[in-house]
C-alpha cells in the first residue's frame, strides 16, 4: 500500500524488516527489544547510537544536547514556557497554522502575557506564511517560536523567519527533511511520528545556553529539561521500542546518503505533485496562496466539487493508495509526502492524478 497518511504515518521499510528479523531475539538477548531492562548494555547501544545518529545526520555542534523525551509536541507546548520564560522572560510566536495557534495558546496557559504574537495569518485560514515586513517581534524578546511545517495547511518556512533572536521551533512534521544551520535555534522539538518513527518519542535538540535558562527546580521532574540532560534521557524508562525503531530509521537514513539525499528526493517529489496541480489549475486548486510557502511534506488541494474529492479517495484506495482524506476542518485533499514516501509512490499518485483530470474533467 502507498501510504500518505499525514501521522502516524509511513516508515521505512528496510527499517521495519530489520525490526521484524530482531523481534524475538535483540541483539542475542533471546528477548524482544521492549522485554529488557533500559539500564542494559544492549539497550544501552540503541539508546546511544540514536542520540549519535541525529548527531551526524543533523550535523550538530557540541554546544546542543539531543533529549529523547515523551507526550509529544504537545507536552513541549508546556514545557517550553514553564523551562524557559522565568524570571520575566518575554517571547514572541508566529502563528502560522493550527499547530502554532495550540502552541501559543498553551504557552499563554503558563506565561501569560510573556507570550506575544509576532504575526498571524489566521484571517487567511493560515493560508500563506507571514512576509517579514509584518513580523513584531520584540527588541526583549529571549526567542521566537515557529512551526516550520504546517501539517494541517500545507506551508512550510523554507527560508526561516528574518530576526536575529533565536528560535524555538516545532519541527514534528518536517524534521531531517533536509539539512540546514542548527546555529540560530535554541531549542527544536518533534513528535516522532512523521519523519523519524513511531509515535512515543519526542525528539528534542537544546542549545547549552538554553539549557543554562531553565531555572526549573520547582517544577515536577519530568518537566524540566535540564534533569533529562543530565541524565541523558535515562531519568526514567525511556520508550525504549520507539527509540529503537528511530534508531533503525536514522541507520536506514544514513545508508542511502544522509539528509543531502532525502532532500534531493522530497524536491523532486514535490515538483512532480506540484507539477500536477499547475498542469491541470481549472480542475486542482490548492489550498495555500503563496507558491513559495507551498510545503514539500503535505500538500493540501480541492477538486472541483465535494463529491469529487470523495470519488478521488475511494478510487485512490482502490488503486492502493491510502490516507488522501483532507484535514476536517479544511476538507478536500491532503498529501503528505514525508521522507519515506518515494519519489516513484509520487508518480503513481501523479499518474493516478492525471488520469483523474481526463476522466472527470
Ligand atoms: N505540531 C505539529 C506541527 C504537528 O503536525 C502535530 C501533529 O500532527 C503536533 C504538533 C501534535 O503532536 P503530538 O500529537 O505529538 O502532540
């Protein structure tokens, strides 16, 4: 099956059989993975060759500590502003899409109005990104938070946004989409489900001087970042499977060329859709309104009427191709072509799509 779920979504699958071949017995422990303890040394080496696998795929500096966490981009929405906007800290939050208006949201639950919007384009269904001549970004500001995919919208900042704070980045759904400069981000974090693994793991990347900010004593343990550094994300039981199978992706990832190679694929994959689209623009609209925001991960589109969009679906699944179903609140389609989409499962879509047009039309 095609799989173009916009999360969980697909992985893999050299990454997957490798996890079917080791399921009874890991690393000749005679037991499955998820079966030993966290504190042996054959988890261990899982554990440790993750967090030295997004290292050298990321390229990441010593001054960046990555942390395997939990609860998802949702519990960072929290931890962020409870670890970094003490002591009067003020931040600013672009809102781009409906994962950055929950982000801002959740962070005002905490901090209040240290929490500013620096830009929303919500009057225009988050239809485009933000130019840089509308963002307020404050002189005080200790950084500035963007989603740099918006799953749900189909945008994507290719370009990141223009100011000299650092940024605090939400990255669940295009993380390792590419390689780029970690220098300007204090703190990146990324539900695992899209890119990099199953859902369970939150990957979490923090500047040393950001870990230097969270003066967190006072929050319960599990918060506080500067605790899961210190105990490199061994605090308590890690998802001990879901950070091997992030293992196994990333190991995947390096074999077939790192993010330079992943990057040259999601390119192509998105000429090829976006392409489509262009081709055949009386009968597939898309849903965003700026073609240099169009993201390369999930690319919203309508046909000319409902009916037609659900006549699409159910022949798309016919053909094997699954999860094309748009977002509830926006409706339509949505593809999402994350890193273990291939190009050629973009040109049985695009195929499929054309065909679509000459029937229908
Ligand atoms: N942020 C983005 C950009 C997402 O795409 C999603 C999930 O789809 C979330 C946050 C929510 O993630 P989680 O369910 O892991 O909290």
């Amino acid at each position: 099956v095609i799989n173009f779920y916009a999360g969980p979504a697909g992985l893999p699958l050299p990454a997957l059989e490798r996890a079917q071949q080791e399921l009874l017995d890991f690393a000749g422990t005679g037991m499955s993975v998820m079966e030993v303890s966290h504190r042996s040394k054959e988890y261990d080496a899982v554990h440790e060759e993750a967090l030295a696998l997004t290292r050298e795929l990321m390229g990441l500096p010593d001054n960046y500590k990555v942390l395997l966490l939990q609860g998802g981009a949702h519990l960072s929405f929290g931890m962020i502003p409870l670890n970094l906007l003490r002591g009067g800290r003020k931040a600013d939050y672009i809102v781009t899409g409906n994962w950055a208006e929950k982000a801002t949201k959740e962070a005002k639950l905490v901090a209040g109005d240290h929490v500013r919007v620096a830009a929303s384009t919500k009057d225009e269904k988050f239809a485009r990104l933000p130019k840089a001549s509308e963002l307020k970004i404050g002189e005080d500001s200790a950084f500035v938070h963007f989603t740099s995919n918006n799953t749900v919208e189909g945008t994507q900042w290719k370009e990141f946004p223009k100011t000299d704070k650092p940024y605090v980045c939400d990255m669940s759904s295009d993380i390792m989409w590419r390689p780029f400069d970690v220098s300007q981000f204090g703190l990146i974090y990324a539900g695992a489900q899209k890119n990099l693994g199953p859902s369970g793991v939150t990957l979490t990347i923090i500047r040393e001087d950001f870990l230097e900010m969270c003066e967190a004593s006072d929050l319960p343990s599990y918060l506080r970042y500067k605790l899961h550094a210190e105990k490199n994300s061994l605090y308590n039981t890690p998802p001990t499977f879901g950070i091997y199978i992030l293992r196994n992706v990333l190991a995947y990832n390096k074999s077939i060329g790192g993010l330079k190679a992943i990057e040259t694929a999601n390119r192509k994959k998105g000429e090829l859709l976006y392409g489509c689209i262009d081709r055949h623009a009386g009968f597939y609209k898309g849903f965003v309104t700026e073609k240099a925001d169009r993201s390369l991960m999930n690319v919203d589109f309508f046909l000319p009427t409902p009916e037609l969009d659900d006549t699409f679906v159910k022949e798309a699944k016919k053909a094997g191709m699954v999860g094309l179903k748009g977002y509830r609140d926006i409706g339509g389609i949505r593809v999402s072509t994350y890193n273990a989409v291939s190009v050629q499962d973009v040109e049985t879509l695009v195929g499929f799509m054309d065909e679509f047009v000459r029937r229908n039309g």
